[in-house]
C-alpha cells in the first residue's frame, strides 16, 4: 500500500506548483486606480468644503466624516464589497475601508442582539488597527517628547 | 458482507439509494448543473431574517421535498443521519427539530455527506433498520460569517479560494426497492501533511481523498477503470491536481477517471468562484441532485463518491494547527 508519508517532505511544493498565483502588477495597478479615486474624492470634497467657507482644519474633519458616510452607505447597499474586491489594498488602506469593515461586522451580527452581537463584535476587524493604532501612537509621541 | 481489507466494508445484501432530493441556492442554479436541482432557490435568506436560520430552512425544504417526492410520511423514517458546517450543527438542529425522526448530528466537516451515507448504509445493510435518511447542507454566506469575514466586508479573496455552496442534498437509504445501491463504502481516516493555509482547503484534503480512494482500490482489488467516475467532495480545481499528482506519484493514474463536486458545479470563468466550490452543500446537492440523475438514467453505473473535509475551526488555525483532512468513500452501483 502507498504511504503518504513518502510525500509528505515534498508536499508543499507539490502544493505550490498547482496553486494559482496571484497576478501581483494587475493587483498594484487597480489598487493605486481606487485608492487615487477615493484619495481625489476626498480632496475634491476638502476644497468644495473650504470654497464654502470653511477652515482647513474643520474641511479635513467634514471631508473624513464624509467619506465615512458614503462608504457606510454603499456598504449596506452591498456596493462596497465589489469595490474591495476589485480595489484590494487601494479601498482596504483609506479611512472608508475602516468604515466597511465596521458596518459590515454591524450588519452580520445585528442579529445576535445590540449587545452582545452588534456592540461586542462590531470591532472583529477594525478592533486590531485601532489597539495598535493606539500603541503606535503612544511611541511616536514619547519620541517626540525627547526629541 | 464484512470487514474487508484495511479499513472497507463490502455488503452483501447492498443498501439502495431509493430517493434522492436537492436543493440549491441562485448562483448555483446559475451554475452548469442548475437544471439538475430539485429545489431551486430565488433568495439566498429564504424570507428569513439570517444567515443560520436561512440554512435550516434549506435542510427543513429538502427533507419536507425529499419525503414528498418518495410518497414517505415522516414516520416511515426510522433514524436520521445529517450535519452541517455551523458551529454546534445547529443548522440541522433546527432544520430538523421537527421531523420528530430519531436523529444523529455528524460533523465532519464538508465530508458529512459521505460520512452520513457511510453510518446510514451501514445500519441498513446491518440489519438495525429498513428505511434511513442521511444528508447535510451548507450556506454561502453562514459559512462566511463563521469561518471567515462578514460578508459585505470588502476584502479580496485568494485565487486558491473556493466558494462555499448554498445548497442541501439528503437521500433515502433503503434495506429493499428499486435505485442504485451501495455496495461497498470506506471509512477515512484523518490525514495531515501539514498544510496550514485556511485558504487552500483542496490542498489540506487532497491526501485524504488519494488514501481513501487508493486503499478502497487496494481493499476491494479494483483498478480506477473499474469505475465510471471517482468523484471527490470538494476538492476543487487545485486540490483535484494536486490529488492526481500525488496519486500518480503513489504508482496510480487517476486521470481521467477522477472528478470533483466543487469542479462541476459552478463555471469558475464566468461565476467568478476562484477555485471551484466548496462546503458540504456541494457533494450533498451534486450527488442527489446531478449525479443521483445519472445513475438512474445509467449514463453512470458505477461511481466512487468520496466526499472530503477540512478538520479545522477558525480558532485552530490561529493557534497554530494544521488542518488535517478527512475523506469516506461510498461505491455506487447501477444495476
């Protein structure tokens, strides 16, 4: 009888052999085309806002709140998870891949209740980025203070 | 009947497969099987309002179809061999609950539809029962949420993924009347050869599919050509060649011969599915809905299912494990 054990040595090459490989320039391309049109969006949005007579800082918090809003919007009309797909790291990385990945979690699990479904698990995803968003922070500024 | 060889039991008042009953959800209708499907579903919730509730309606409508379709009444049914991919197998709990049918909950991953064929043949052929039911179901976007991302979440999904199908199969297994019978099946057993990526389940259960199909070759002194097709659960397009490569490399050619629920049924250029689909939906509903079609229309008269399952959960990854695999062999013939 065959072992499986003779091939196990060789196994994850046989593996990566026939695995498909992702197509890494089609990947960059299409991520540098989204994120640029969210990027665009969004500096398009921070000059109307100031055009109206806002203050720079005040149209760089509209602009992120605005943003934040139309991500939400188009993720519960089950849009923006077509964008990420075709996007990658180009609609993940901006501030709207944070909102979808929030309203998505919100979305699933509404339906386990409002506490323990929807507030204990509406950060499954974000909740990583924004503690070692804060760790980071926290470095960057005793850096600072000596510096 | 009896033990035979290492690890196969061949029967010698066979079992048969007197009904078979499917349902699929809308992209797999879509798919190059959608006209074999007994129930095909136009809304992914089935007017639930979740995911999970969603799946046991699925298993509720197949078992309801499949009792109608074979003029049974529920009390005709005297055990009841299901399970699903959901945590707890709730899915056939509550699909089931109902039915008031003694009932085994299984779990063995996306092999449940070999591994509930194989226990309810067993009891039939071992003289414990007359008429059973076995089957299993998976959802797309329970699957997802349990194993994975929220589904709206706008993530990319790996080229060696595979998309979990919406979809049930269940079949009558019957001590006497007219259907394919059972006339051997092969138990696996678990195989690891230390794949960890959660994203390549072909990878993880092809050695489990190749030593199932080989020892129920070697048990039963029979070569590939003695069977029509050797058809794997969900192995998808990678696992599959993966599965031929290591075979060949074991001194067996299954080329040709070897096929994949998750490779028939959906059109992976025009579905967009990554590596073919996935789940125990998928060789639940491929084998009662197309494959149960072609053994009666004796387009095949004598198979080799072997349904295939990834051993891991969500939390056995992230602690380092490995994903060993699983694979039970169910030999179908038409007389």
């Amino acid at each position: 009888m065959a072992n499986m054990k003779q091939i196990k040595n060789e196994y994850q090459e046989i593996v990566k052999m026939h695995s498909p490989k992702n197509k890494v320039m089609k990947n960059s391309l299409r991520a540098f085309l989204v994120g640029g049109v969210i990027c665009t969006l969004g500096q398009g949005l921070s000059n109307l806002y100031m055009y109206y007579g806002m203050s720079k800082d005040a149209s760089a918090m509209v602009t992120t709140v605005s943003l934040i809003l139309l991500s939400a919007i188009l993720t519960a009309f089950n849009v923006y998870d077509s964008v990420g797909k075709y996007g990658g790291a180009g609609s993940l990385i901006p501030i709207t891949g944070f909102a979808n990945s929030m309203v998505s979690a919100a979305m699933e699990y509404k339906k386990e209740g409002y506490i323990y479904g929807m507030g204990a698990k509406l950060f499954t995803i974000a909740g990583p980025v924004i503690v070692f968003g804060t760790i980071a922070s926290v470095i960057i500024g005793i850096i600072y203070y000596f510096v | 009947m009896g033990h035979t060889g290492k690890q196969t039991i061949v029967f010698k008042n066979p079992p048969i497969i007197t009904c078979a009953y499917s349902s699929a959800g809308p992209k797999e209708v879509a798919g190059p099987l959608g006209d074999y499907f007994d129930n095909k579903l136009q809304d992914e919730l089935l007017g639930e309002d979740s995911w999970e509730k969603a799946e046991s309606k699925l298993i509720k409508q197949t078992v309801q179809g499949l009792l109608h379709k074979a003029n049974k009444k529920q009390e005709d049914i005297q055990y009841l061999f299901a399970g699903d991919l959901q945590n707890q197998v709730i899915a056939s709990t509550f699909g089931l609950k109902d039915f008031n049918i003694p009932f085994f909950g299984l779990y063995g991953a996306c092999s449940t539809m070999g591994e509930s064929m194989c226990l309810a043949s067993m009891i039939v052929a071992g003289g414990m029962a007359d008429l059973v039911m076995a089957g299993t179901s998976s959802h797309y976007c329970a699957a997802e949420k349990q194993f994975r991302f929220p589904v709206e979440y706008g993530g990319q999904r790996a080229l060696t993924q595979q998309w979990t199908v919406t979809g049930s199969g269940f079949v009558l297994i019957s001590r006497c009347g007219v259907g394919p019978k059972i006339d051997a099946i092969t138990p696996g057993k678990m195989v690891d050869l230390g794949i960890k990526d959660t994203f390549n389940m072909g990878a993880a259960m092809a050695p489990a599919a190749v030593d199932t199909i080989l020892t129920h070759l070697e048990d039963t002194n029979q070569k590939p050509s003695d069977f029509d097709a050797i058809i794997t659960g969900d192995l998808g397009n990678c696992g599959i060649d993966i599965a031929v490569d290591i075979a060949n490399k074991l001194g067996t050619d299954l080329s040709g011969v070897l096929n994949d629920c998750g490779k028939l049924i959906f059109d992976d250029k025009k579905q967009d599915t990554h590596c073919g689909g996935s789940g125990c939906g998928c060789s639940g509903s491929v084998f009662a809905g197309y494959l149960y079609a072609q053994l009666l229309r004796r387009n095949l008269k004598k198979i080799l299912l072997v349904p295939t399952g990834a051993l891991m959960s969500p939390g056995s990854t992230q602690q380092g494990n490995t994903i060993p695999g699983v694979a039970h062999a169910v030999s179908i013939i038409m007389d």
